[in-house]
C-alpha cells in the first residue's frame, strides 16, 4: 500500500471561509434568533463569487452547492492543480450531501392551496403553478458533486454519498481506499451541509435532539452549523513528482456502527485506534472531536481521550471542532480532518503533535476515526 | 493502460418492476417484449401531465409511504437474492451492504397530516421549528434523515459496519455496484449486498420532471410511451422498482460451492464537465465511460456482445448514448445488439443501475435478448439493430449496461457469463 498525502484543504464555515481563518482560532457566533428558540451557525466571510465568477452559475446552485464548490477550490488550489485539466480529468470525487433546501415558501402556498376533500385534485394543479423547474437540480445531492465537476474540471470518478455524520467519514475512508489501492492518484473528498432550513430544523427538534436558549440558560443539544470542508489526498509518490507540499499523511482511517447499547464509542474508538496505529505509539498525539452537543458523546469522548493520554503519556491537545463549527453533519467529518491536516502542515507547526486523530461520532449511529501524521 | 482488475462473482439476484415481483415473471415478460406501463392508480393524476408510469404490483397498501416503500422493495428483492444465493440460510446476510436510494424528504402525505396535526395557516408549515417538539418524534425525524432507508435493511438483514448510501441519480444502482465490487477486490470484504430502491413515484416528482420536459405525454398509450430509439420518442416513463444482487469472491463462492451466474468483469465511470443536465456535444465523457469499462475488464471492444443500453427514450440521451456507441464500437455499432428495458419497465432512476445489471445478467443466463419494444418509427440517425419488438435467442457472453445520471455522472458495468473464466 502506497502513502497517501494530505496536499489540499478547503473550508466555508461558520470559523471563517479559508483554512488559515479556521486555524487562526476567530470565535464563531451562533444565532439564536432566526429560528429561536434554536441556534445555527451561518458561514462568516463567505464571498460565493471567489471561484464562481457567473450570476447564472450561482443561481443554478443552492447555498451548500456554492459552499462545496467553494471548499472544493480552495483545496484544488492550496494542492496546486485548480485549472490544471490533465490533473482534474483524473481527480476522483467523493461528495457527502443531502438534499438542498426547498423552497419553503412554495410549499406553504402548497399547503394552503390544498385543503378540503379534493386536496389531492388540488395539490397537482397547485403545483404546476408554485413549482420551478431550476429549482429540482438545485436540490439534488449529486448536482453538488456535478457542480463542482462543471465549474472546477474534476471529472475522474464522481459518487455522492447520503447518511449525515458517516457519509463525509466514508467519503474520507474510501477516497484513501482508492489511492491505497491504486485505482487513483489523487481523490477529492469533503462534504457540505445547510443549517438554515426550517424543515431540516424542524425534523431535528422533533427528535429533541436540538439545543434551546431562551437568552438567560442554554439546554444542551445540537446548534447545527453551515459550511462545507474538502480534501485533496494524494499518493506520496506522485505528490512527491509534482513538488506537492503535504499537509500530512494518513497514517489510517476507520468506520464502523457499534451497537451502543452494548459497546460504548468510547471502546469502539478505542479498537479502531488499536487498528490504526497497532499496539506500539510512541508519537505525540492531538485530538480533535467535538461531541456535537451530545453531553452522551461528550463523556464517551472524554474517556477515549483519557484512555489515549495514559497510553501514550503526549496527548499534547484536545480541541472541539463542534466549537468551532456547530454540527456540519454531513461536512463534519471532513472539517476535522482539514483542521487536523492544518495543525500538522500549518504555517506554525512547531511544538505541536506528531499525529492527529480526528473522531466523528454520528448523533444517532456511526463512529469514525482518521489518524493523520506529520510528514517528516 | 490499466491491467485488468479481478471479476467478481454474482451469486444471487432479485428483481422487482412493473412487470414482476421476482426475477423469473419479470424475466417472462422482458424477454417476450411485454410492456408493464400502465396509468397510475396509487394516487391522484388529475392535472398532471402525466398520469401514467411503472407502478409495481400491489406489494404493501396504497396508503404506504414512500420512505416505507423504499424499505419495503429493498427487502423484497434482498430475500430473492439471498434465497438464490443460499449464502444465508436464517435470512441473515453477514456483509455489508451498498445502497442506491433516492433523497429523503418529508412526503406530501406527511405535509398534509402535518398541517391537520399542527393546525397552521398560511405562514407555512416550517415557519416554527419549535412546534414540532409536540409531534410524534421518531416519525417526524426519521422521515428527513438520509440514512434512514439503509439503516433500517441492514438491520433487518443483519448487515455488517456502515450501511453505504449513495446517489449518483440515474447511475446510482450502477455505482452502489461499483463501490461493492471495490470493496470485494480490496480484500475489505469476500461478500457483499448491493440493493437499488426507488418508490418516489409521486405527483411532485411528476411535476418536477415533467417541468424539465423529461417525461413522456402519452395518457392515451402508457404501454407505447417509452420508445427509446425511435425518432418519435417524447420523453422517458417514470417507474417504480428494486434489484438486489449477491456478490462475492470468486474464491469464497466456489469454496462454500456457490453456484455462480455471472460475473462483474469491469466497472468505468466518467463525469461531465459540460452542463448540468446534457452530455458533452462530443459524447466524450459517455465513450470514456465505456471504454473504462472495457480495459478494467482487460478485454477488447471487440469481445462485447450486447448492450444494455441506458435508453431512456429522452430525445437528448438516447442520441448522445448513441453517439457514443457509434464512435467507440465504429463498424461494428450498426451490427451491436443494443436493446433498452426502459421500453417495457420504465425508468426505474436511482435503482435503474442494478435493475438493468440484473435483467443483463438474466440476459446471459437464459441466452436470449430481451427487446426494445414500441420501435415502430426508426431514428435514422440512430443506426443500431436495437432488437425491436420481440425478444431474440442469441448466446452472449459479454454485456456492457450503461447508466448515465442526471447531473453528469455516468457508470457502465461489464458483465460476463459464469462459463467465460
């Protein structure tokens, strides 16, 4: 198996819109007051005309869609191959993405349109009326891959991948898969997601799994945040040809979906950890996770990171991506990472760890884990 | 340049569309040219364009929602698979699983009970998040949650690790394909359970489809709407269905004796960089595709037999499908056996991938081609012999499918037969 290099990260997030700005530490805002008594984190400095110079390409494109795209070019640059069409034709992409946002307000005239015994009869024509036909291709998950293979030129391998928190760890998990295994040199990979929709909202407060504030005390739960991360990962040899800065290497990547009743993630992390880097650490290690507002996962989490410092004597830092973020969902996975990569192949980098372990725990199934390393 | 990668084993597959609840009705009828179209009975068409589809046969009450149905078909067509497999004897399939299912979203039905539950007006469902702490948690949640569908299989199944969804629209059965054959070829795994799942067959998706002028408009003659290849094809037919297929190691299949059907000998993919909802002008990205099909197999063009062809009967895909075929295969394309399923089943978009792999692989069991039917009026810029109207015997041992999705991600799998290797 080849090594496979971090040589690319970008970012839109609520921490700032480039990875120096994420890293740089700025204090992320949550609004408590669009959806109250809900928070979000919206995106700070997030300029959508950067790499998309066109109106009718932006309208085309729902706001995680500029997102990605954004994300997706930052990192295509930081590896030094935005525009590169030989490189892009064989880049593969693997995309975390839902569905984009619906237009809230069709649907309320919709519903108001239909009512009464025929609601059905007058639903469709309703219909025909509200409904816009651009609409339908802003909202499929695939077109934030199609997108980014229109604007940007990668057109190796497109997949997307749907299933919140493990969908942006398996599109990390597989797109090493592809180098490791030889079918690709370079892989583009990361996730996007849209807090500001009231019916995702909604579909999470049903589920009581979101945080309330009424502006004196604040209930635990989930803030959901929006933004969009991406990766270029790159086999070390080819980088290595092209003069590619590395940002790290991957020492080792994890999924799996523990039965919680029965095996904490904690222990889950655990075994995976073991698998990654074997019995034999001696590196100093930093941790990033972030328990996305789960006070559940904040303990299982804990107990990992306790585990790790008695082990290896260097946990040398613990850092909250969920801090910095919000919860990205199916981004979350992949905004770890590229803050893990940051750490390692920052501008700063002295007196830091030898290797980053990133966790991603899904609110209701899934735990994953990326273990990055210092090149040396 | 690419040396050819290892074939996978199938070892059981399960079909279910409009023309059948297993393989074996819906082989019948494919293979005689029997159309399964028929006007839409489930749900309200009044003032819809269309009001016709490929609705499956009655497998779970009309009321079924249709994040239920996509559960629902999934199970349906995994037992037949795994039952012709024998690899699971309690109904357990101890794997993972590779899922091709459609977006989740709250369903109009849904809305609508919402509205009644919740007592809103005007200002819209959604305008109070908060109102939706009072409702009936797991249902309102569980609705909008992408994992949901395979979540649910692979517990019922028993599957093994994450559930893997993906979306890749019309290409997605094809690639759920993809990422299995990867995972069996890496040694990650000796077996896997790939699924195609589609149910969204509704009044919106019908709008929205129709608002892109996709779809066919002929209410009058459902069974001779989808004429993929014809010069007077209006549009595609939207279909409801499931295929699920057992794949393995050839290793681990011969060593439990596993009698074994076919083979996935290759598998290319290729995105379009040029629009989001048209094929590069040049065909470029499609021939590209198939051509990485072929060298993954380590075979030459000249060795494919038949394909299986996307035909969608859309003007747009079926003269870029065959713009594509005719620069790769050149003298041979106009000899090609080239038929569509989509003439008799329909569309069936995020499981067609799997579908027409299965009618591919049933195609080289039974040594017979399954037609193109409604091919009464000839593209003549579509020079193929699309094996019009009824099926034919012919022996093949090597079928490219094609399936090409909406957005620019386009898959072809190369299948062979069990004799071959």
């Amino acid at each position: 198996m080849g090594s496979v290099w971090v040589t690319g990260v970008g970012i839109v997030s609520a921490a700032g819109s480039s990875a120096a700005d994420v890293l740089s530490g700025q204090a992320s805002q949550t609004d408590w007051s669009t959806f109250a008594p809900y928070g979000i984190r919206p995106v700070v400095g997030f300029d959508p005309e950067r790499y998309v110079p066109k109106r009718g390409d932006r309208r085309a494109m729902s706001s995680m869609m500029l997102y990605a795209v954004d994300a997706a070019a930052q990192a295509l640059e930081g590896a030094g191959i935005l525009g590169d069409a030989a490189l892009l034709g064989e880049t593969g992409l693997l995309v975390a993405a839902g569905m984009s946002d619906r237009d809230t307000s069709a649907d309320a005239a919709l519903l108001e349109a239909a009512r009464g015994d025929d609601q059905w009869v007058r639903h469709n024509a309703a219909m025909q009326e509200q409904l816009r036909p651009t609409l339908f291709l802003a909202q499929l998950p695939n077109l934030v891959a199609g997108n980014i293979s229109i604007l940007l030129g990668v057109s190796g391998m497109s997949r997307t991948l749907m299933g919140e928190e493990m969908a942006g760890a398996e599109c990390i998990r597989l797109g090493i898969a592809q180098i490791a295994g030889g079918q690709r040199r370079i892989m583009l990979v990361g996730g996007c997601f849209s807090a500001e929709r009231p019916e995702v909202l909604a579909s999470y407060a049903a589920a009581g799994l979101l945080s309330r504030s009424d502006g004196a005390t604040r209930e635990a739960g989930m803030v959901i945040g929006s933004g969009a991360a991406f990766l270029v990962l790159e086999d070390a040899d080819h980088a290595r040809r092209r003069g590619a800065r590395p940002y790290g290497q991957v020492v080792g990547a994890a999924t799996g979906r523990a039965d919680r009743s029965a095996v904490g993630p904690a222990e889950q992390a655990w075994q995976q950890w073991q698998s990654i880097v074997g019995e034999e650490d001696s590196a100093s290690v930093a941790l990033v996770g972030g328990a996305n507002g789960s006070t559940l996962l904040a303990d299982e989490e804990r107990a990992f990171a306790d585990r790790l410092a008695a082990t290896t004597d260097r946990l040398v830092e613990h850092r909250s991506a969920t801090e910095m973020f919000g919860h990205l969902i199916d981004a979350s996975a992949p905004a770890r990472a590229v803050v893990a990569a940051m750490m390692l192949g920052g501008a700063s980098g002295e007196g830091q760890a030898d290797r980053v372990v990133c966790l991603e725990w899904g609110h209701g199934y899934g735990e994953s884990q990326l273990v990055l390393e210092r090149v040396q | 340049m690419n040396k050819a990668s290892t074939a996978v084993a199938v070892t059981g597959v399960g079909l279910l569309t409009a023309n059948g609840l297993d393989c074996a009705s819906n082989w019948t009828r494919l293979s005689n040219g029997v159309s399964g179209i028929r006007p839409i009975t489930r749900f309200e068409t009044e003032g819809l364009g269309t009001r016709f589809a490929g609705c499956v046969p009655d497998i779970c009450p009309d009321e079924t929602t249709i994040a239920d149905r996509h559960i629902l078909y999934a199970n349906h067509v995994a037992a037949e698979a795994m039952t012709q497999s024998g690899i699971s004897p309690d109904g357990r399939f101890a794997g993972p699983l590779f899922m091709a299912v459609p977006g989740a979203e709250h369903g109009w039905e849904d809305l609508f009970q919402l509205r009644d539950e919740l007592a809103v007006g005007a200002e819209g469902l959604f305008a109070d998040p908060a109102r939706y702490e009072r409702l009936d948690r797991t249902r309102t949640y569980l609705r909008r949650i992408d994992a949901r569908v395979a979540l649910q299989v692979a517990d019922d199944l028993g599957c093994t690790g994450v559930p893997l969804t993906t979306f890749t629209a019309c290409a997605s059965g094809a690639s759920a394909i993809q990422f299995a054959v990867e995972a069996i070829r890496s040694g990650e795994t000796e077996r896997a359970l790939v699924i195609g799942t589609e149910a969204s067959l509704s009044p919106e998706l019908i709008t929205r489809f129709s608002l892109l002028s996709a779809l066919s408009r002929r209410n009058e003659d459902p069974s001779g709407a989808s004429r993929p290849f014809s010069k007077d094809r209006d549009g595609f037919v939207m279909a409801e269905g499931a295929a699920a297929l057992v794949l393995e190691s050839t290793e681990a299949a011969r060593r439990r004796g596993a009698e074994i059907l076919a083979f996935v000998a290759g598998c290319g993919e290729a995105a379009d960089t040029f629009h989001r909802t048209r094929s590069s002008p040049d065909a470029s990205s499609i021939i590209r595709c198939m051509s990485q099909a072929i060298s993954d197999a380590g075979i030459s063009v000249d060795t494919v037999d038949y394909i299986n062809a996307h035909g969608t009967s859309t003007p747009e895909n079926d003269k870029m499908e065959g713009k594509g075929i005719a620069a790769l295969f050149g003298n041979r394309a106009p000899l090609m056996p080239i038929s569509s399923n989509k003439s008799m089943i329909g569309h069936t978009l995020t499981a067609a991938g799997a579908v027409e792999a299965v009618v591919s692989i049933l195609t080289i069991v039974h040594g017979q081609l399954p037609p193109t039917i409604n091919y009464v009026t000839p593209d003549p810029e579509l020079n193929f012999d699309v094996v019009p109207d009824a099926g034919r015997r012919q022996q093949v041992d090597c079928v490219l499918s094609n399936s090409f999705g909406f957005g620019g991600q386009n898959v072809s799998l190369l299948l062979t037969s069990a004799h071959g290797r």
